[in-house]
C-alpha cells in the first residue's frame, strides 16, 4: 500500500528525504517555508508501507 500524504517542514519523513538528496547531489539547497518572499507550500511525498 502506499500512502501520500502532505508533510510538515520539521517532519523525519522530510528530512530523511532531504539528506538522501544531498547525498546524491551536491548543489541542494537548504530546507526553507519561503523562497523569493514567497511562502513555499507543504510537500507532498508517497510512503509505501511495509507489512
């Protein structure tokens, strides 16, 4: 089954997802809520849960 669902900013999940990011690339910006004075929304990701 997988699961999408909207995350927090400060969610693990995130997090997780972010450092994987860096690993493979080494241009990635900083986790930020805005970009330009523009508030950037929520991400959404997928989980495939495990049973």
């Amino acid at each position: 089954m997988v699961l999408i669902q909207t995350v927090e900013s400060n969610s693990t999940y995130l997090t997780e997802l972010y450092q994987w990011f860096e690993s493979e690339w080494d241009d990635v910006e900083p986790l930020s809520t805005t970009k330009d004075g523009k508030v950037i929304p929520n991400p959404i990701i997928a989980l495939e849960m495990v049973s």
